[in-house]
C-alpha cells in the first residue's frame, strides 16, 4: 500500500479549500447579478397599460364632475340655481312667484312644501270627516275654519257620520304662487281618488258611498306670513278645479 507524503495530503486539503471558495464566490455573484436585475433592469416609468388605465379613470373623474359644475354655475343674481323647482310638477305661471318668496324666505323649499301639502290634504279631510275641530285649527286660515266648524255643527246637530277614504293623490301640482308684502300665497292642484259616505244616527245612507271612488279635482291654496318664526301654511280657500 502506498502512503502519501504529508506534502500531498496538505496540497490536496488547498485544492478543495479553493474550489469551496470559487463556488461560493461564483453563487455571490449570480446571486448578485439577480438583485441588480430586479432593481435596475425593470423599465422605467409606467407601462403602457398603466398609462392607459390611469387615464380612463380621469376620463371617468372629469365625466362625473361635469354635471355638478354645470349646475353650479347656472345660477341667478340672488346665488340660487335656477333649477331650483325642477324637482316638483311647476306652472310656467307659478315661477316668479315660488322665486320671490323663496328670496324672502331663505327657509323655502319647494320640494318640503308639496310634501306638506299632500300630508295636509290628507290631515284635513280626516279630520273634517271625524269632526275634529282641535286637529283642523293649526291647519286652516280662520275664514276657512269657520266655514268648517259651521258644517261640522249642522252635521252633528242632524245625527249624521261622514266617513271619507282617500284612495291615492293622482297629481299634485303647484299652479300659481305669489308674495304681497309678507304674505305668500301658493295655489296647489289636486286630483285624488276619494270615497264619501254619510249616515244618518240609525245607520242608514244619507248620501254617498264608501265603496265607489271618484275623481276629485280640487284647487287648494296654502298662505303664510313670511316674517313669522311660525313654518307652517295653512289652507285659505278650496275651489273645484
């Protein structure tokens, strides 16, 4: 058997030293070579797809935010926009006088009224059916109450019951508005749906028929003093339509 000589046991140990090294060395700089890549072999700037996108999306930003300047802009001398009553069913003829309170009452709000006015349709038939003189006094002008306690009375003195049932409001429309001095006047028509009944005190059918409806078209006009803290209108008159 031969045996090496130290020298060549020690030579051989230098060799594998070496190759470990080169090795490691040579997977550093791959390794290197790849983080280099990453961070500077990337393109620069955005992708043609990122630029397409971002611009849709400002395309989209612009669309949407034209309306709202268009509406801005188109205002009148007083700062309000002059599509102010383009939400509820208007009158050419009613235009200057909604614009004349609503300049001297800052509070008014077309869209507010009407839902009140269709409440208080339905509030004032009700109680005037009922005979509830408590409930129609913060609704009506006193010449308009007076009116409605006197029927109310001769009702009451004969025995008889009225029964009303308002199907549906078909169409509420403001037809006139005008301000003289403080006080505001709006005219509102209306067309609903109703059924009339009323009964004598042994039960019997005086006049009307709760199971038929007619068509009811109807003038009412609401006022209300503008300079009053008091918000409410209250109904001065009612004509057929």
């Amino acid at each position: 058997m031969a045996i090496n000589p130290p020298e060549s046991r020690a030579a051989k140990r230098c060799m594998r030293v070496e190759l470990l090294q080169i090795l490691f060395f040579a997977g550093l700089a791959v390794f290197i070579g790849i983080r280099l890549y990453m961070a500077l072999g990337r393109p620069v700037g955005r992708s043609p797809e990122e630029h397409a996108r971002e611009e849709a999306e400002k395309a989209v930003a612009r669309e949407a935010a034209a309306p709202a300047r268009e509406t801005a802009s188109v205002q009148d001398p007083s700062g309000r926009p002059q599509t102010a009553f383009s939400a509820v069913d208007v009158d050419e003829a009613a235009y200057d006088g909604l614009e004349a309170i609503a300049q001297a009452d800052t509070g008014f709000d077309a869209a507010v009224f009407i839902q009140g006015a269709r409440a208080a349709y339905g509030m004032i038939a009700g109680a005037f059916a009922r005979g509830d003189v408590e409930a129609l006094e913060p609704l009506l002008a006193p010449r308009v109450m007076s009116a409605y306690r006197d029927a109310i009375e001769a009702r009451a003195a004969k025995g008889e019951t009225l029964t009303t049932e308002i199907d549906r409001i078909k169409e509420t429309r403001l037809q006139e508005a005008s301000l003289n001095g403080p006080k505001a006047k709006i005219k509102v028509r209306f067309v609903a749906e109703i059924a009339h009944e009323t009964r004598a005190s042994d039960g019997s059918v005086v006049s009307g028929d709760i199971a038929a409806l007619h068509p009811v078209a109807e003038i009412w006009s609401f006022e209300r003093d503008v300079t009053s803290d008091n918000p409410n209108w209250r109904l001065s008159a009612v004509r057929p339509a």
